[in-house]
C-alpha cells in the first residue's frame, strides 16, 4: 500500500516538474522569437 502512494506521488511530482519545464522552455523560445522579430 505505501508503495503505490509512494510510486503515485512520484508520478504526480514527475509530471509537475515535467510541465513547468515545458512551460519556462515555451516562455525562452518565445521571448528569443519575438525579440529576433519583433512583433509590433
């Protein structure tokens, strides 16, 4: 029983992790994209 908790929220933090550094990755790009071409 301990285990799958354990097993769970490692999964859940995994996922967290994973998509905030999707989220910072996608900010990056599109800072660098729109000061190489500005947009207004």
């Amino acid at each position: 029983m301990e285990l799958g908790k354990l097993i769970s929220s490692n999964v859940v933090n995994g996922l967290l992790l994973l998509s905030s550094f999707l989220i910072l990755r996608n900010l990056i790009i599109f800072e660098v994209v729109s000061s190489k071409f500005p947009l207004i």
